[in-house]
C-alpha cells in the first residue's frame, strides 16, 4: 500500500477520473437506456407469462370444474336412462303375463264351453239312445204281454184302475 501511495500521480488520476466520467457518461447516454428498457421489457415479459400462468391454471381449474360437472350430469343421465329402461323392462313383462293370462282365460273359457257342448251333445244323444232303447224294450214287452188274450184283459183292468186313483 505504501508504494501506492509513493507512486501516486495527479495527471494520471485526473485524466483516469475523466475518463471514468466520460465512460459512464457515454453508457448512461448510449447503453443504459437500452439496457434498462429491455431489463424492463424482460421484467414485462416475465409478468405477463406469470400472468398467463396464472389465467391458464384458473382456465384449467374451470375446465376440470366443468369436466367433473359434464361427467356428474352424464352419470345422472345414464342412471335415469337405466332406471327408465327397468321400469319400461318391468311394465314390458307385466302387460305380456296379464295377456298371458287373459289369453290362457280365454282359453280355458273356450275349453269349458266345447267341453259344455260336447256334454249336452253326449247326454242328447244318451238320452236319445235311452229313448230308443227304452222304446223297443216297451214294444216287445208289449207285444208279449199282448200276445194273449188273459194278459190284455189284466193290463187294460189295470190301467184302468190306476186311471181311477189319480
């Protein structure tokens, strides 16, 4: 430090001040404009894209909100749409067991009628055959009761007794 302060010169130091004034003179005037606006324009710049960041993230949370509130709406839809299919489903299976069963009504209505028809048909027909049979029976018992001449004469006292006591 002491060969310094023993080497010290008033010229150079003078003319070193000068020109250390001069040089930020000029950077002040020529380079620190410029070197400020664009440490400002990068400061901006810098802002703006947080501030993009920051409306992107806010984008991003609304989307997703909305995401979840489409999916939330879909999933209520398809539910409402599965439970309307179950109850169609259902009513489907009802309306075809009550046709079932008024069709198999009508059947055994239709059963019993032919079965009433052909009931009255048999006993119509048995009653015909009793008829007959009981007619022929009559007529040859008759015609041995008649085939003497005794047996006549009790069947007509006969009948003519029972004619009297009714």
């Amino acid at each position: 430090m002491d060969k310094l302060v023993n080497d010290f010169s008033f010229g150079l130091f003078f003319w070193q001040l000068f020109i250390f004034i001069g040089l930020v003179f000029l950077l002040k005037k020529f380079a620190w404009k410029p070197i400020l606006t664009a440490v400002n324009e990068r400061e901006e710049g810098i802002r703006s894209a947080l501030l993009s960041a920051e409306n992107a993230r806010n984008e991003m949370q609304n989307l997703q909100a909305d995401n979840q509130r489409i999916l939330q709406e879909a999933r209520m839809e398809r539910d409402t749409m599965l439970k309307e299919a179950r109850e169609m489903k259902e009513k489907m299976i009802a309306d075809s067991k009550n046709e079932a069963q008024a069709a198999g009504q009508k059947m055994i209505e239709q059963a019993k009628a032919a079965i009433e028809s052909e009931k009255n048909a048999a006993m119509a027909e048995l009653k015909s055959q009793v008829s007959s049979l009981s007619l022929e029976i009559a007529e040859k018992l008759l015609k041995d009761e008649l085939s003497n001449k005794d047996s006549q004469v009790k069947l007509v006292e006969k009948m003519l007794g029972d004619a009297k006591l009714n």
